[in-house]
C-alpha cells in the first residue's frame, strides 16, 4: 500500500516539456500520471517508466518500453480495505513483471484502456 493518496494525473503538455530530453523526434505524451515520486508516461510510441531513487529522489533512472514489446498486462481495483490498484505489465523475454501502484486519486480503468489503445495496435 502506498503511504500517500497523492497519485494523480498529469497533464500531457506539462510533462511534454518536463520530459522533453527524452522524447525522439515528434514523439508525443498522450497521458501521464504521478505516482507519489514515480511518473508513468504514455507516448505515441513507448510506455516510460520514470523512477525516482533515494532519499532525494536526485537519483532517477529511465525505462522505455516499447509497445510492442508488452505482451500482456492486468490491472487489480482498488478494494475496500486495500485502497490501492495496480498495473502489472509483461514483457517479452522477462518473467517477472513490471508492477506500478495506482493510489485513489488515479483511475485504473482509464490507464487500462489507454495502455489497450496502444498495445492492441
């Protein structure tokens, strides 16, 4: 469970330009989310994995997934006691999957159909 409710959408013009330095050539943040430290962007092309380390959160390393590269993912609702959800993606040639934690302030169903929208191409 995650220790803040402060997990929220972010809005996609913001993080165009905070994460410029990332992005090819007209590539394009359709969607992104900051979870407590952590941001999950969602581009035209690939899925980026922003992960703050340490205690200062100077720290920061990068994952780019290719969309065609997740060869399934889930996503677990929020429950009565656990007011977490997660998204749980699989990547081809690794067994175990990439977990991010969704607090309230994110709806789950939302990251679910915009990560179809790109995997399901």
């Amino acid at each position: 469970m995650a220790l803040f409710g402060n997990a929220h959408t972010v809005d996609p013009a913001n993080a165009q330009q905070e994460y410029a330095r990332l992005l090819g050539p007209d590539e394009r943040v359709y969607a992104a989310f900051l979870l407590i430290r952590d941001t999950v962007l969602f581009t035209d092309r690939r899925l980026i994995l922003v992960d703050k380390q340490g205690i200062t959160g100077k720290k920061v390393e990068y994952h780019s997934i290719p969309y065609r590269s997740i060869t399934h993912f889930s996503v677990e609702t929020a429950g009565t006691f656990d007011l977490d959800a997660e998204l749980k993606i699989w990547i081809s040639g690794s067994q175990v999957p990439v977990q991010k934690t969704f607090t309230k302030g994110v709806d789950i169903y939302e990251v679910q159909a915009i990560l179809t929208q790109f995997v399901a191409r």
